[in-house]
C-alpha cells in the first residue's frame, strides 16, 4: 500500500472495526495484526487442545509457527490471560455473547452518556449482526438456567437496556438457529445460521460450506475484516507485531505520532510505515505496552492503570437428567444483577470442564464449605474427581462476570526485572480485585448457586479462582475527560499524543457494570472511527 | 530437553492425578505426562526440571530420603496438597501446570489425535464424559425431560 491514512495495531475486536468504517469512506488503512490470518474452513479443527491450548494452540497468545514459545507476560496476581493473536484476535474464540453495557456503568463514569453511544450500538448490532436467541431456542443447559432463574422469582426481559436485575435470553453476535432435521446434511446451503455445534470457544467454521459472511459466530474474520478488505481501501498485515510507535515532539510536553514500527514475526524483519492517525487496538495488555516501549509521554503516569477484568469465578451444578453442555451456543442465557454483575450459562468441552472444575481453583474439594451455597469448591485430584468430571454430560457451569471496582494498582508496566523478548521489554500484569469486587463476586457465585439449585441441581461446585482469570480485560488506556486519571480524552485521541487514538477494550473506563465488553468495543470504535475522519479532515 | 528423571516425576504426579479407575486407563497408561511435559517445556524451557527439583523437594518431608517417584499414591497426593498450600507465584504456576495439561490431556482429544494426518480416533474417556467431540451441528439440541 502507498501511504496509508491510518494504521491500525491489532486486527482483533474493535481494530477491523475502525479499519471498516474509515475504509468505507475512502481512507487509506493499514491494518497490523501480530498472529495469523488464519482460514476456518482449513485451520479451525473444532479441537480442544489444537485450537485452544494456551501454550501451543492455534489460537493462542503467540506466533504463527506453534513450535516456538508463546509470547511471554510476567504475571502479578494473574493466573491465566486468555488472549488469541490473530486476525479476528480474541473474537475467534469469544462466545459472541454482545449485550449493552448497563446505562448506569456508563452515566456514572464515563465522558459521555449511555443515551449518546445508542447509536452506535446500534451500527454495529444492525451490521454484525447481533440477535436475540429465539423463544423456543434455547439448548438444554440454557433452558435450566431460565427456569431456575424464574423460579427464583427474577424476571424476563428481552430488552437491550438494562437497569434492574432480569434474565434474558442472550443478545449475541450469532446468525439465528438454523432449520435442521436429522437425517439430513449439515451443510450450508441446506441449512444456514447456527447449527448449535458448541464450538464457539474453540473457533466456530459452522454451518460447513458456508462462506464467511454466512459463517454463523459473527467474529471480525468473517464481519468487519472482509468487508473493510473489500472496500478495496484496507489491507490487513498478519505476522506484524508493532514494537514502537514514531513519533515527534509537538510542543507543550506533548508528541505527534507519526507512523508505526513492526517486525515480521516469521522473518525476523523490521519494517516502517508513516501515517498521520495511528489507532492503537492490540488489547489492554499490549496496547500500553507499546505505548510505554515507545518513549512517549507519560506526565501523569496514566498509561496501564485501571485494568478491570470482571474477576471470574465459575459455578457448576450437576443434575439427575443429561444437560450437555458441548450442545447449543456456549452461552445463550444470562442473568443481569446491576450493581453486582452478571451471570451467564458457559458451555465447553470436557477439558475447560476438567480444568474448571478440578485443576484451578482455590480450596479443596474435601473442605467444608460452611454455610455457603455449595457443596464443594477448588480443586481435586484422584479417584473421586475423575468420577465427577465423567458426570460432565449433567452438568451446567455458570460464569460470574463481577462489577469489577477500578483501582490505579491493578496495571500493565514494563517488566524491568525481567528479559526482554524480541519485540522489547515484556509487560507486566499486576491484578487483585478490590474488597468491593471481591463482595460482589462473592454474591454473584451465591446467587448462581441458587438458580442452579432452583433449576434441579443436586450438587454444586464452584471453582474460586485464587488468581484471576483474565478474559474481559479492560482498561489500562482509559477514556476520560481528566489527564490525570486517563490516556485518551472523549474523542478517543491519546491526551499527549496528537493523531493517537485508541480503538480495543484499553479504552473502557470501567467494566461496564459486568456485561461482556465486545459490543461496547466495537460501538466505541464505530465512534472512534467518526472522530479520526473528522480529524483527517 | 528436560532430565529423563524430571519427566518420570511429572509421569508420577500424572499418575496420582487421573489415576486408572475400575477398566479405564489412567493419564500415565495414556503417556499423558508426555503432554504435559511437552506443554510445560514449550511454555518456559526449564519449567520441567524446576518442577521434578520442587516434587522432590516436597517428597522429603512426605517420608524422609525418598523421592517424588518412590512415593505411593496417596503420598505423591499430600505432596501436590502441600505445593498447593504455597503462597508463592512460581509454586503455583508449577501446581496449576501440572493439574491442568494433565486434565488437559488426559479429557482433551490429545491421545486420538495425530495432529501431521489429522486423523482422530475419540479417546475412550469422551465415550465416559458423553462428550460429542467435533461437529457439523446438533439437530436435536433439546435433551427430552
């Protein structure tokens, strides 16, 4: 590509969303992604190990050939950061779950108000797009969660806006179920849309046959990449992982970006490319890194601060009837507890499971839990927890999804104590939920543990992480009015930094109340994106 | 490489870990340690042989002069609930390694795959969990009551 207008760093949530909506509109884009363009037809084996190991697998945090190390972070409270390098990034192992984020998240502390992002939720609910799980739709496991949720007397809702506690059938970024019969192919044109095949997490190439934009799992491979390639204005980079961002002084302690620096992880080459927007979108870990990498100015100490992760837990309830939970759309219900979080049932294979349910937590099985709603907690090995693990097919897990409370301690820095790898210093990822957060988690994990006991469950478990589990991580470039306390002002340009903008989940100035972040992304980015044309122009 | 004598520790504490129950085989019959030490090895050079030196360690005060692998069973177990115990980031990361690619493995479909033909043979335990393994869709995807 002759000069790009704009580079984009990260071709994962919301980078193809701002390569899209500028591409559109005949701005040149050059869109860096450090992992590997990866084909579903050919490269998405629906294995659970092969797909998803976090050491070796295909989509994991780490370069395209799988023989080599996975890229390095040095962890602080952290037990396991699940991120995948890659074009279509962490969307490609996502459950597509793409609720609003709760108004009041957005009111309370963000530099614009819930009524003003509608519109662009909107854009990207319409192009995705993002559907409402049918009535009559839900797999068994889901089913049990609705029911134990209205026998708990919460209320059903099927708005996208919610502002008391409620469970509803998930909105999520995945074509409506398809028509099926058995006996009959599965096989796309025969049947179009979700085939309910579980394998959202370890990357959905469902219905088979089908061609990207008929792919059911509305990850940005087969939705914002190709249409921004198609615009004949983007082109999308894979093997390129950004190591410092060029830049100038601009007066005043401030700086202007002036393109981007990478290596090709496959040759070992470093390249150059100027522009007069770079947009930063390789996720809260490595977005502050490479800011951080690249001298820039930092007068607040700002850069990194604020990562909230929604402190995961899991609850698992184990029935007298088959559930299944490899079948259906891994997540098709949820409840919503505003001022707590949310809760939503969580499908996977037998090795998540195992590992949920046995390998991670904190505690031991054999430990009285007290006066808690379980039965069990933690972690186990031997005869007795292979003989709980066999009962997986009657099992449901839920995830807790907390409120998670901001602090400026939980951050990304730069490893000084640690060598660096060949694209620099390493970053650091220092986690601990607050007090508050803790409480909220606790609650959640009671409540879950009701639903499930009011769905039928006989005995329930809950995994207690002792380490956070990083999934929904948030944070660390956030958006604010003050320079103080955050990166990059309401228009999503870096405070210090003119023609940086930032466009993946960094940005968020909180954890949105609990929701999964994807769809607020990718609905900043749209907005992002409005705001870099009129800078251009 | 790791030390044929880090790996046997790690082939120890699998065994301890899914051990064989009743006719199905255990992780160690299915040379799970094998991924395990692979998975280990592949996510920090070294991390196998800093594991069997830490098993070993803790082996001590299970029974005195013994090591990780001369340990029964139920030994190697208070062994791994000791290391667990730990407040300590590498500990834990040794402990998580080992429980978790050992489940990985053992529940995965590592033991019927050859990842160069792509060929799968669904490892017995699937048949046990009910799990479908991989698939095209699920028309039926309502279990009756």
């Amino acid at each position: 590509m002759k000069r790009p207008d704009v580079i984009v760093v990260g071709a994962g949530a919301g980078g193809p969303v701002v390569a899209k909506e500028l591409a559109e509109r005949q701005v040149k884009v050059l869109v860096l992604e450090a992992g590997p363009w990866l084909d579903p037809d050919v490269d998405f084996t629906r294995l659970e190990d092969d797909m998803g190991s976090i050491v070796d697998g295909r989509l994991r945090w780490g370069p395209t050939d799988r023989s080599r190390s996975p890229w390095m972070r040095r962890r602080d409270g952290v037990g396991l950061i699940l991120q995948a390098a890659g074009v279509g990034g962490t969307t490609l192992h996502y459950n597509g779950i793409s609720p609003r984020a709760y108004p009041s998240a957005i009111d309370a502390d963000w530099p614009m108000s819930y009524e003003e992002l509608i519109p662009y939720y909107e854009r990207v609910e319409a192009f995705l797009p993002v559907r409402q799980v049918e009535e009559g739709d839900l797999a068994t496991k889901d089913a049990l969660f609705g029911m134990g949720c209205e026998k708990i007397g919460l209320s059903h809702s099927e708005s996208k806006d919610v502002t008391t506690s409620v469970w509803r059938r998930c909105h999520n970024a995945i074509l409506p179920v398809a028509k099926m019969s058995s006996g009959r192919p599965l096989r796309y044109p025969d049947v179009d849309g979700c085939t309910m095949s579980g394998h959202c997490l370890v990357g959905c190439r469902n219905p088979v046959g089908a061609p990207l934009e008929r792919k059911a799992k509305r990850a940005t491979n087969v939705t914002y990449v190709p249409a921004a390639v198609a615009t004949g204005e983007c082109e999308i980079v894979p093997n390129a992982f950004a190591t410092a961002l060029i830049h100038e002084p601009s007066g005043e302690g401030k700086a202007r970006v002036r393109g981007v620096r990478w290596r090709d992880t496959e040759s070992g080459e470093t390249h150059e490319a100027e522009a007069a927007v770079v947009v930063l979108a390789g996720g809260s870990i490595e977005s502050p890194r490479l800011y951080l990498n690249s001298d820039l100015p930092n007068e607040a100490d700002a850069v990194g601060r604020y990562l909230t992760t929604h402190a995961q837990d899991l609850v698992t309830g184990f029935f007298d009837r088959e559930v299944h939970p490899d079948v259906g759309q891994v997540s098709m219900a949820r409840a919503d507890f505003p001022g707590f979080g949310t809760l939503f049932t969580q499908g996977y294979g037998p090795q998540s499971f195992s590992v949920v349910l046995a390998g991670g937590g904190g505690g031991f099985w054999d430990e009285d839990p007290g006066d808690e709603p379980w039965d069990f907690a933690g972690r186990w090995w031997g005869p007795e927890a292979v003989t709980w693990i066999e009962q997986y097919h009657r099992s449901l897990s839920i995830l807790v999804c907390t409120d998670d409370e901001e602090h400026p301690d939980n951050r990304v820095t730069l490893a000084g104590d640690w060598p660096v790898d060949e694209h620099g210093p390493v970053p650091r990822v220092a986690y601990r939920p607050t007090p508050r957060s803790k409480d909220r988690q606790d609650w959640l994990a009671r409540k879950g543990a009701e639903i499930l006991r009011a769905a039928g469950a006989r005995r329930i478990h809950r995994a207690n992480f002792p380490r956070a589990l990083l999934t929904h991580l948030m944070g660390t470039m956030r958006m604010g009015r003050d320079p103080g306390g955050s990166v990059v002002g309401p228009t999503g340009e870096a405070h210090l930094v003119d023609g940086l903008y930032v466009g993946d989940s960094s940005i968020l100035p909180n954890g949105l109340g609990g929701p999964n972040p994807t769809l607020t992304v990718q609905a900043l980015a749209t907005r992002t994106a409005d705001q870099i044309l009129a800078h251009l122009s | 490489m790791p030390e044929p004598a880090s790996i046997e520790a790690v082939r120890a504490a699998v065994e301890a870990i899914v051990p064989a129950t009743g006719d199905r085989p255990g992780g160690a019959d299915l040379q799970v340690h094998l991924h395990v030490v692979d998975a280990l090895d592949l996510f920090l050079p070294g991390f196998v042989d800093l594991a069997a030196t830490l098993l070993d360690a803790y082996a001590v005060d299970v029974r005195q002069g013994a090591s990780f692998t001369e340990l029964t069973i139920e030994e190697r177990s208070r062994v791994l609930r000791a290391m667990c115990l730990e407040d300590n980031a590498d500990m834990r990361d040794v402990v998580d390694g080992l429980l978790v690619f050992t489940y990985g493995g053992m529940y995965s479909e590592w033991s019927g795959y050859e990842p160069e033909t792509g060929a799968l043979q669904p490892p017995r335990a699937w048949d046990a969990l009910g799990f479908h393994g991989p698939s095209d869709g699920h028309p039926d995807y309502r279990e009756p009551e």
